[in-house]
C-alpha cells in the first residue's frame, strides 16, 4: 500500500533547525544511515487507536520527513513516563492523566501533540445488562489501574448516575483476559478500544454504550524537556509527519482499514472497517495540544494523588512544533487523498 502523490518536502517548511545543530547537544537524536534521524516512539494501547503511528512507518511519511521511526508498543499506560524518563524512547502517546501524574511528582516532560482529544472506548456487555445503570452491583473488567479504561470507566458510570463504588472493578491486565472474563461470565461488562471489544459480538454480547463523545486527553504525545531543548528539530518532523498520518487516516479509508487490519491484531476485515467508522470521528484533524482536556488530565491526575492540579498548565504544553502547519495553512490544504495541493507544496522549499 502507497500512500501515492504525497510531494517529497511538501511539508519540509516546518523544520527550520538545522540538523547540524541538533547533533552538536548531547542527548541529540541518534542517526541512520542516508541521514534520518533516529526516533523510537511509544504508544500505550493495543488496537486500532494508533493506527496513525503506523501509517507513518508503513507508507514512509516518516521517512518523507526524515526520520527512521521504529514504533514500541507498550502493554499500559503505566510504562510510558519512566520508558521517557529512561530514554528508551523519546516521544510517548498516551494517556495524558499519566503524564501529569509524573508532573506533579516533579517529573520534567512537555505535551507537544494530541492525535485523539476523546476517548476511544466501547462497552460490551452480556445480553442480561441493557443499560450502564443495569451495571449497579456487577463486575466490571478493564486491564489496569491508571489506564484510559479506569478514567473511562468512572465518566460511563457518572453519566449514567452511578458513583464508581457501585459497580466492582476487575483489572485482568491483558485485552485478551478482559474478553475471557465476559464470555465466562466471571463479568458484566468490559471497556475497551475497538475492534478487541467488537469482535465479541459474534457471540452473543452487545455494545452497551460508546465514549467517544466524551473529551479525554488520549493521544497526547509527550517528550522529556532534556529531549526537546536539544531535539527541536527531530520534534517539529515527528508533528509534520504526524498531521499527513491523520490526514490520511481520515480520507484514505482503504488504505486505513488495512492497517487497522493488519496491526490491530485482529485480521477480519469487516471488524477493521468497522473500527474505521469509529476512530474517524475520534482522530484528530489537527495534531496541537489543546488546552482544555490537558487541563482535565491534571484535574483527573490530582484527584488520583490527593494533590493539587495548577491553576494554568500551559507551561506544560508546547505547540511550537505544530505551530508552522497552521501558520503556512497546511491544515487546510490537505487534499482527500492526504497530499497538500499543488499551489500549496510548490510554494514551499524541498529538502
């Protein structure tokens, strides 16, 4: 699969630091052979939610930019702060409620993008249980305290009017045991991403509720400060890299449905498509941070370490990396097909 007409360098203007520069910092990102930057890039979820990271290696829209990504998939949201802190990547997705944890513990890490603002769940459910409130008194799975699921979990039951102590909470680690634990009736209810939910439905389970009209800062890509005052260049490609990977997840649904496919983990093509349908209303269309769901994140994160969120957290959020797509109106000249418009790449230098 090729992502096709994409224009070499069409969006290169957003990278202005010179590579020669970059290397001159210690803790400067590694290089590859023929020159790309080296960047090991964290996400914290199995399934169809990240499919854009994908998209990015699969098609060479990384490559485009410069940048050798190789992807890690990490089994929770826990093991991203300290992978970032150890250095074994140098940009995470995840869970933004996780990084602020480690924030208010002191910890030195900026938010730079945001490819999901929602959350990206579904809740399947045994035949007997037809509504969340139905839930009161039952058991509910999910893989890990902390993660996306935990926070989602207490927002399906506040929408239905249930406190979170209404319900037991099972957490079974893996997205294969939360599907074990609902087809052996162990639990009521699961939470989780499509299509690992979805394909429960074959046996008899159904979709009970849906949360992706609910904001969560979900896809918040993060890096150590240490690495961003010496990596602004290799950051600035990632952002530029990772707008033409959401543009082409939203307009290209062939081309994204065989990712989904083949990386979710899950190869029947009509839970793929099916994931499609539900990621296209969650993936963001512009990848800056914004600030209202990173400000929830600290709220959410405080709660959790009965301590206090601060009143502005934009010293935590740089969109300087994804400043000069809106500043050159890249944005808004992405064709259907993920490409910028002539008029718009022919304008801007090669490199």
């Amino acid at each position: 699969m090729q992502v096709g007409k994409v224009l070499a360098g069409a969006v290169g203007f957003a990278v202005a630091v010179s590579l020669t520069a970059c290397a001159q910092h210690t803790g400067s990102a590694a290089r590859a052979s023929g020159g790309l930057i080296r960047l090991t890039v964290a996400d914290t979820s199995p399934g169809a939610g990240y499919s854009d990271l994908e998209v990015g290696v699969q098609d060479g829209i990384f490559t485009k930019h410069g940048l050798r990504v190789t992807l890690k998939h990490l089994p929770d949201a826990t093991q991203l702060v300290p992978s970032l802190l150890s250095g074994s990547v140098q940009i995470g997705v995840g869970p933004a409620s996780s990084t602020a944890a480690a924030i208010l513990k002191g910890e030195k890490l900026t938010f730079i993008g945001m490819s999901q603002a929602h959350y990206n769940l579904e809740m399947w459910a045994s035949p007997s249980v037809r509504s969340v409130a139905a839930l009161k008194g039952k058991k509910v799975a999910i893989t890990a305290p902390g993660s996306e699921a935990d926070f989602g979990l207490t927002a399906l039951l506040a929408q239905a009017g249930l406190p979170r102590n209404d319900i037991t909470t099972a957490y079974v680690k893996t997205i294969p045991g939360e599907i074990s634990a609902l087809e052996s009736n162990a639990v009521s209810a699961i939470l989780t991403q499509p299509p690992n939910g979805t394909q429960t439905r074959g046996r008899g389970y159904h979709l009970l509720s849906a949360l992706s009209d609910l904001p969560f800062a979900l896809g918040a890509f993060t890096a150590t400060d240490k690495f961003l005052a010496n990596n602004r260049d290799a950051a600035t490609r990632f952002m530029a890299a990772e707008a033409e990977n959401l543009a082409y997840l939203h307009n290209n649904k062939a081309g994204a449905v065989s990712i989904i496919e083949k990386y979710s983990g899950n190869s029947d093509p009509d839970l793929a498509e099916y994931s499609w349908e539900f990621f296209n209303s969650v993936w963001a269309t512009d990848p800056s941070v914004p600030t209202d769901v990173i400000k929830d994140a600290f709220t959410q994160a405080a709660a959790k370490a009965k301590a206090t969120a601060p009143a502005d957290v934009t010293p935590y959020i740089d969109n300087s990396f994804t400043a000069p797509l809106k500043s050159n109106g890249t944005l808004n000249r992405l064709y259907p097909n993920g490409t910028l418009a002539p008029s718009a790449a022919s304008a801007l230098p090669s490199r």
